[in-house]
C-alpha cells in the first residue's frame, strides 16, 4: 500500500488536483466515472445493460474496422506485388522446379533396394 501511495505522491505534481476515483483527460478536463458515456455511476437502473450494449457495439466497431483493414491491405498487397511480371516469372519457375522435383523423387522410390 505504501509503494502504490508513494509513487501517487511521486506523479502528483503531474496531475494536478485529481480525487481518486476520478480521472483527468487532456490535462482539462476532468470527473468522475459517471461522467463517461454510457455509464451511470454504478447504481440501480439501466447502468449495466447501457454499458453492456455500447461495449458490443464498440466490439462490433472494432470488429469491421479490422476487416476493412484487413480487405484493404489484401488489396494494396494484390495490386503491388501479385499482378507484376517478376512475381508471375517466379511463381512458374516455382510451379516447374516443384514438378521436377516430384518428378525424381517418384523415381527414386520406385527403384529396387531403395525405399
């Protein structure tokens, strides 16, 4: 308790006048939790279910934002690097190495003594 007391004390000058409990946002604006969107102080009443809804929508934002990320980074990736000639090149050169490799490698496993 002492350590959590003293390294308060240590970054008050910081923050200035702030209750505990409360909070301090931009070095302005202060408040209590009841003063966040959506939230009722804890009370009785609606205050969880209101919580409860805004964080799943917020999950639902976060949510499509990662996707819309996603689809957008797949998109700049197709564009930059799969429609090249150099990548096309390679990707053949790939494909034929892979057959030829199979190629000898069914050989080998077909001759007597081995295998």
């Amino acid at each position: 308790v002492l350590r959590c007391w003293s390294a308060g004390a240590r970054f008050r000058p910081l923050l200035g006048d702030v209750a505990p409990g409360s909070f301090r946002v931009a070095g302005s604006i202060s408040g209590s939790a009841a003063a966040l969107p959506g939230h009722d102080g804890g009370g009785a009443g609606g205050g969880v279910a209101t919580t409860m809804s805004t964080m799943f929508a917020d999950t639902l934002l976060i949510v499509f934002i990662s996707v819309c990320t996603a689809l957008l980074a797949e998109g700049i990736t197709w564009v930059l690097v799969y429609r090249t000639d150099k990548y096309k090149r390679l990707k053949a050169e790939v494909e034929k190495q892979s057959k030829k490799c199979k190629y000898f490698s069914d050989i080998s496993e077909c001759r007597p003594g081995r295998g």
